[in-house]
C-alpha cells in the first residue's frame, strides 16, 4: 500500500511531533515522558485493514482495533462514502423534538438486535455519556414511579465506565477518580468474576465463584437498603482489569437479584456490543435481557462518534403521558452523519457475515495466545470473542503479581514501549494486576493471530531479564 506524501517524513524528521509536544493535550498521557526528551510522540497517519502506518512509514499491526472500536477494519472506503453522501446531503440536524431519517432507521436497527422489549433508543456521542444518561434515566424513572429515595448504583470492583462525573462515580478504578473527588456519593462497589484470583475456597470450581460474586450484589442491596439501590451497572465482560468473563450462572442470578429488589440492570455494552465477543450485543450471547445496554465504539467501527442508550418498554411508559420528559440530552446524540455511518457499518456486518467469522475464529485467536503460557512471566490467558488478556505475573505457582514498583518498571518503563517498536498495538495495562489485552479487528484471521503471538513472545522473553 502507499501512504499519501503530505502525510509522510523522512525517518528522523521530528517536525510533527515537536509540534504535537507543544499544542496536543493527549488523552491519558504522560507528557513528561516526550517533553524531556526520552521519547518521539507516535503520529499515527494511515490505517487498512488491521493495519496502521506511522509518519515514519512503518507498519503496525493494531492489535486493540483502535481502542476497542475499529471492528471492521482500517481504509474502508463504503464507510467513509456513506459519511459523504450523509454530509451532502444533511449534515447536521439535533434529535430534540425532531427526527431525521438516519436516526429513525439506526434506531429501528438497534433494538431489532436489543434482546426482548428493549425497544426505545437514546443517542449520545460516546459511552460515558450512555452510561451518564442511564443513571439520570434510572433516577427520574423512579421518581415519576413513586421510588424517589431510589437512586444509589452498584458497580464492580476495577470496572472502568467513562469519565463524566456521574460515570467516573460508577466506575470501581480508585486511581481513575483520586483527583477528581468528591464525586457522586452514592456509587458502591462489588467484587468483580476474576476467577484467576477467586478466593482459595472458589478457585476451582467456576460456578460456585460466579454465585459467591452475584450475592455480594444481594448483599449490597440489602446492605444500603433495597428501597435506595437504583440499578446495577455491568459489562457482560469486564474490560479493565483485564476480560474478566461472567462465570456460568453469574449474570442469571444477577437478573433474579435485581428483579427481586426491583433494581435496574444496566449492561454496559461501550466495548463488548457491536461483535466484540461474537454477538450484535454481549448480553444475548449470555442468555440474559437487561433493562438497560449503554453502547457505542464500534457502533460505527470508529468511523465516526456515536453511543446510545437502549431501554425496556417499561423504563420509556412513564414518558408516554402528560407533560413528562427526560430532562437531559447532548448536541452531538444521533448525528445525521454518525448515524449513516452506523447504518453502513452494520450493513458490512450483514455482507461479509462478521458475527459468524469472530464465533468461528475465537477458539483459534485463544490457543494461538495460550502458547504464551509457557513463558514463565505468563499466569493467565482470558477472554472471549476477539477480546482477550494475558495476565502476568512474578511467581506462576503461587500467582503472585509485582509490587507497585515491577510494575511501573516492567509495563510503562519497557513493555508499552517495546511492543510498539516491534510493530504491535495494543494495551500493556496496571489497572488491576498487569495484562497484556489485545482486541483486534473482527476481520483478523490466522496469519494475525500468529503475527501478534509472536510478537508479544519476544517482548516477554526480553522482559524477563527486567526481573
């Protein structure tokens, strides 16, 4: 492939990233690491396929589809043609108090693929905002139901929900919210299903774990007072911390939970929707109908921004009558382009049959990882779909991670970085104990699969003389 000649610099030509080091503000970013010196900032230029291209004209494979959100691949032209088309001809209108086409057809689209009677889409621009929008709807469905003391929301420990206040208040990542508290008070934290670290009693028996999970659930419910607990928010797989899947039995008795407390269930869906894990939506691959899926990223494979909130028949009745509405909404929520974007994405998910490629390659995507684990700094290897996490650890035998400094020094200090330069994007992360996660576009085969595995070997090996 070629890559467009504005685009490009002669290796050693720094002139992009000394500009980006004076004027971008990176998301997430220690900046300290490319203004003394120690580092170039990546400029990423050109993507295709599973592909992407630096300003030095070296070649990544992307190995987290952007950020969880790329499903169909980099440089697809009928994406960006329905961008066009949608821009000539509206480019923008809001969806408050009226509709527009793209947004009527996304909308019938969405909760054909919602499980049961979740029939009533609202759009955002991104996930935390869908996750914003279903605590405020939670709340105000209560009130107009006669529960107004209904209002407190129960999450998972190292869950990551966005960054709004109210979102960040849900999200169980202590480190994620340290300098922006006091936040929403009423967010409770649960244990999450990491069943490489279940307590000794659960370690091997899945299902037990799972139910010993969903009670601490129960118990919080009880323990704040069932008259005060809203909704429980979870991903049907937990990103951070590294795709902790639902154990068998968990989720269903998580339903029974919050039916018999009348509290809310609330799928976060930001990551795991849109054939993440070989479903339109995690929670039907589960077996399990929430009242509410928040979602977004790969609603348009990134091509655009867009999220939505999709609720149950019952959460939208109250707004059926009177003078009643949801006081809430967002400028950008069911833009006319993002929407044709949307709608074009999920028609390739139709052509060229992504659902049943990523069912039919998960088990390969697994083994081709779980060769990792014969390397000595390998403890686990998880996940499902095309989502997965490498766990590692400083003693196999006992399952003893690394202290705060190891892992400073073995993720940030070498493994970020180390990855990159061998031609691998993806995530070395510490939120949690430290996991390699990798996430690649639905389109990946074999030849992929292999590349990344064989990448994230050599960095390993090298990794072992940091120890």
């Amino acid at each position: 492939m070629t890559i467009s000649p504005q685009f490009v610099t002669e290796p050693g030509d720094d002139r992009m990233a000394s500009t980006a080091e004076r004027h971008l503000w990176m998301h997430f970013t220690r900046h300290s690491t490319y203004e003394t010196g120690q580092g170039h900032v990546p400029i990423i230029v050109k993507g295709d396929g599973p592909y992407i291209w630096d300003d030095q004209g070296r070649r990544y494979i992307d190995g987290l589809s952007g950020l969880f959100t790329v499903q169909v691949g980099h440089g697809r032209k009928d994406l960006a043609a329905a961008a066009a088309r949608q821009a000539e001809e509206l480019a923008f209108f809001p969806v408050w108090s009226y509709a527009h086409p793209r947004a009527v057809e996304l909308a019938e689209r969405l909760a054909h693929e919602a499980p049961g009677d979740l029939n009533r889409v609202f759009f955002t621009s991104g996930g935390g905002e869908a996750v914003e929008s279903a605590w405020k709807l939670a709340k105000q469905f209560f009130k107009l139901t006669g529960k107004p003391t209904k209002h407190k929301v129960i999450s998972r420990s190292l869950a990551y929900h966005g960054t709004p206040h109210g979102a960040l208040s849900i999200t169980g990542l202590p480190g994620a919210k340290e300098f922006f508290e006091p936040l929403v008070p009423t967010g409770v934290k649960v244990p999450n299903t990491n069943f490489y670290r279940a307590p000794e009693e659960y370690r091997y028996d899945e299902k037990a774990f799972g139910l010993y999970a969903a009670e601490r659930i129960r118990e919080a419910i009880e323990f704040e007072g069932a008259n005060t607990v809203a909704a429980v928010f979870l991903e049907p797989v937990q990103n951070s911390g590294g795709c902790f899947t639902p154990p068998p039995g968990y989720l269903d008795r998580v339903r029974e939970i919050c039916d018999e407390y009348d509290v809310l269930l609330v799928a976060d869906e930001t990551i795991t929707a849109f054939g993440r894990i070989g479903e339109m939506f995690a929670v039907n691959r589960y077996g399990v109908q929430p009242d509410i899926i928040t979602c977004a990223k790969g609603m348009t494979s990134g091509y655009a921004p867009a999220g939505a909130m999709i609720v149950s028949d019952r959460l939208f009745e109250p707004f059926r009558h009177g003078t009643t509405s949801f006081q809430h909404g967002y400028t950008w929520g069911g833009h006319p382009v993002s929407s044709a974007v949307a709608l074009e994405n999920l028609a390739i998910f139709d052509r060229e049959d992504i659902l049943a490629h990523v069912r039919g390659n998960e088990g390969a995507f697994r083994r081709t990882l779980e060769r990792l684990l014969e390397l000595p700094l390998v403890g686990d290897v998880r996940g499902a779909g095309y989502f997965c996490a490498i766990e590692l650890v400083r003693d196999k035998a006992t399952r003893e991670t690394f202290d705060e400094a190891e892992s400073e020094r073995l993720l940030r200090g070498y493994l970020s970085k180390a990855l990159f330069d061998n031609g691998l994007y993806c995530r070395a992360d510490d939120r949690g104990d430290p996991v390699i996660q990798l996430a690649p576009p639905l389109i990946c085969d074999q030849s992929h699969f292999d590349e990344m595995e064989q990448i994230v070997r050599e960095v390993l090996i090298g990794a072992e003389t940091l120890l």
